[in-house]
C-alpha cells in the first residue's frame, strides 16, 4: 500500500483548518480492492495498541466510531448496553448524539489519544475513516454545548425550521432530510454558520490523520434537488462536504485523498443515483440477501450476484453485517461467528464494492450479543480469523482481475474464481462435502492457503474434500 504523510509532518505541510483551499476538487467515492475494519466501540488507545495486527490482517482502512464531543448518558457510564436493573450503566449509543463538533468524548478517548491512533496508522500503512454525523444531535438538545450555539448564531439556528416535528412519512424526501428522526433533532445543515464549524472538526481530523468518512443517516441529509426547509437558501451540504464548493472561504482539505461515504439504507424514494454523484454508499439490501443465502445454506444466483444498487459496484461498501443490523433490531445477531466468516470470504473474494467487517464484542455468542458489554474494549478476534486474513491478501492479489461465480452440490457450495489466478471455496453446509465443479483455473494439483487441503483441477473441473461451514482460498 502507498505511504500517507506522517501526521506530524502534515502540520507543517498542509494549510491550518481555518485557510481557504487554493483549489477545489471532489472527494473519492470509491476505494476499489481495499477492505474496512469497523473496530466498532474500541477505543482510540486499543486500535493503536492492535493496529500492527490490524496491518498484518491485510486491511487497508480501520473504522472508529463517532469522534465528535458527544452526549453524556448513564452518568458517564461505559457499557455497550445496559438495563435498569443492570449495576454498570452506558449506552454505545450515545456516542450518535453530538453536542459539539469537536475531537474527543469521554468513550473513545481525547484529542491527543485519537492522533497517536492516527501516528500508529501511518507506521502500519492502514488509513483512517471516522464516522461523522452532522445531521442531527443528542434528543436532550439543551445539552449542545454554548460554543456550537455561539458558532451557529444562537440555539434556534442549529435545527431546521422542521428540526422537531417527528418523521412520519419514512419515504417523504422533504420529511426525511428535515424532520427528527427517532426523537433526534434535525441540524440544519444549510446554515453557513453550521458548514463551517463542521469543515473546521473535518479539516482537524484530516490534519491529525484521517483519511476517510462514513457519513452517518447520510440520507436524511437532503441533495440539491431536495424541497427546502424555510430556513435553508440551497441545499449545498454535499458539495461542500465533498470538496466541491467551499462556505465562507473554507474547503475540504485533500480532497483527492479522503474517501466519503454513506449510510445510505435502501428503500423507497432514496435517491440513490444522485447520492452517486458526491459520496459512495452502503450496499445495504446486498447484505440483506447475502444473510439470507448464509442463513438458508444455499447460494441462489438471481440475488446474489446482482448488487441491488444502481450505483457503480466500485461505489458501493459492502458487508455481510453491520452495527446497526446488530445492534439496533439484531437481524444479524442470530448469525453465528462461522456463518458471518463465510459470508466475509464469499464477499471479500467478489470484484466490485469495499467490503467492511464489523468487529462483534468480546464474549459474544447467539444468547449474549454483548459479550463482555464494555465500550473502549477490542471486538472478538474473528478481524483475524486465519479464513478473513487469507481472504483480505486474495482481494488484493486478484485486483481488477474479472471473477466468476458458479455454486454445485444444490447451492451449498459456491465458488468465486477471479480470472484464472485464483479462487474461493465456501462450504455453505453443516456436512462434509464433495467438491466438483466447473472452474477457470489451469488443471493441475492446488493447496488451499488456510488448511493446506489439496484439490484437484482436472479438464477445467476442481475435486476435493470440503468441511462443514469451511472456505478455501487458492492462489497460484
């Protein structure tokens, strides 16, 4: 992977967050043959202390969660969740509520620890992408700081004029990019006053390190074609968040260099094509189909091969999981860590999208997805599952090479072959089974880089002996 500049030599080479950009260029929207931790809840401090492992796991980016100045719930307390009747107290939420847009909270850790994080990235040549959220702030808005009030012209000119009327028509677009959104108010982010203390935390993130953005509810957050809010002139938070107009003087620095995407959750009315136009977006109804294929251990052609997106492949981030169908309504929760592995190898192997693997907690299993229920904490040690790194160093060495997919033994064993350098195995089954099928590799004998298991490719066809819930990656 190429090498960023330091951090400590980017404050002496790239311009203050203050300084106006000499010239304006748009983001990237794509990461094509890169793979994205989510070391979701870990702390600033823990994913530098596993950044060499993260590096040596073959990930090209690792994800934190929110970075910002946020709500402070449970009297400060550090669980991931907790009941009433639970004696440690928290919420993983709140770091979702933001009172300030500044760098540090109490949960992940302080400005400081999240630069050292950034300094440990560059010595493993892994980027960084923090996940943002200018749409809205914490439910208890009397908790915004009077620095963000000061820097907005008051406390009324935070919120859309709609900022607190409850969304009732989910597929509304004016709705849905001006009202709150489950009890949290709506920013309004056409203000200019509001886009430039925002660019400013973008801009010091950037300076200290980060490489990319996961934008938060982007989808609430409305595109110029949207209906405006009585407060809003222009809806213009894209191109300036993007790098393609600058506000009060103020541009996105290195443009060129930062990937921006969001989480744009598929349905009705979502404007996904235009969406394609400024930032990537998540592949979200593919990893609906995939945990379906994984659940129902077979593999069906007709949706698993389409990415159900009308943008680019290229522009997509993919995942078998995310924190949300985890955490929020757990549809994914019920998935075992195997099932999720083989879902990561099936996807990782594929040409197209930036796949993203969600760290579980520590200790989880199917009746307890808390685990050990303690934010700042390292997920569990699937990120490095030898299945995940071998799959992770194929994407890499198969980039932009053409893939091919086929699956035998009634859909119970897929294969991804990337033009005739390589290709994946995935046993779908709870048995042991017989492999043979049609595949592009040159006839010959093969070992698999996970188990050392032999396979044979005899007139264009590949035979073997398969485990249950097992991937093989070959590479020759």
């Amino acid at each position: 992977m190429m090498r960023l500049l330091s951090c400590s030599l980017l404050a002496t080479t790239l311009a203050t967050a203050g300084v106006q950009a000499q010239e304006v260029q748009q983001s990237k929207k794509s990461a094509p043959n890169e793979v994205i931790l989510h070391a979701w809840s870990w702390s600033f401090k823990t994913i530098a202390q596993n950044m060499e492992e993260i590096s040596e796991a073959d990930y090209d980016y690792v994800q934190t969660s929110p970075a910002q100045t946020c709500y402070v719930g449970e009297n400060g307390g550090m669980a991931l969740f907790s009941t009433p009747d639970d004696e440690f107290k928290g919420k993983w939420y709140y770091y979702y509520q933001p009172t300030d847009w500044k760098i540090g909270n109490y949960m992940l850790g302080s400005r400081d620890d999240f630069k050292a994080m950034c300094d440990s990235a560059y010595k493993y040549n892994v980027k960084v992408i923090v996940d943002v959220l200018p749409n809205h702030t914490a439910i208890d808005h009397t908790s915004v700081l009077p620095s963000l009030d000061n820097a907005v012209g008051g406390h009324e000119n935070l919120y859309h004029a709609n900022g607190f009327t409850p969304i009732t028509q989910w597929n509304d677009r004016f709705e849905c990019t001006t009202g709150e959104m489950g009890g949290l108010p709506d920013v309004n982010t056409e203000n200019p006053d509001f886009q430039y203390y925002y660019m400013q935390y973008v801009n010091d993130l950037i300076n200290l390190g980060a490489r990319g953005f996961r934008y938060d509810t982007a989808k609430h957050i409305g595109l110029p074609s949207d209906p405006l809010d009585a407060k809003a002139k222009v809806n213009n938070f894209w191109p300036i968040a993007t790098g393609r107009e600058a506000v009060k003087g103020l541009s996105l620095l290195m443009p060129d260099s930062i990937f921006i995407y969001g989480e744009v959750l598929q349905d009705k009315n979502v404007k996904e094509s235009e969406y394609a136009q400024y930032i990537g977006q998540t592949a979200s109804n593919y990893g609906h189909f995939l945990r379906s294929a994984i659940e129902n251990q077979r593999f069906d052609a007709q949706t698993l091969i389409s990415w159900h997106h009308p943008a680019s492949p290229d522009q997509l981030v993919t995942w078998v999981e995310s924190h949300d169908t985890y955490c929020n309504a757990h549809e994914s929760a019920a998935l075992t860590d195997e099932q999720i592995r083989m879902g990561w190898v099936f996807l990782t192997a594929r040409q197209g999208g930036t796949p993203l693997f969600f760290s579980r907690p520590e200790g989880s299993t199917r009746d307890n997805y808390w685990g050990n229920n303690r934010i700042g904490e390292r997920g569990n040690s699937e990120f490095k599952h030898p299945e995940v790194i071998a799959v992770n160093r194929f994407r890499h060495a198969m980039a932009n090479l053409p893939e091919m997919i086929n699956s035998g033994n009634n859909g119970t064993v897929v294969q991804v072959a990337r033009g005739d350098k390589g290709i994946v195995i995935v046993n779908l089954s709870g048995k042991n089974q017989k492999l043979n099928l049609a595949t592009t590799l040159a006839d010959g004998i093969y070992k698999d880089r996970v188990y050392d298991e032999t396979f044979q490719v005899s007139d264009g066809r590949i035979s073997g002996n398969l485990k249950p819930f097992t991937s093989y990656v070959i590479m020759h």
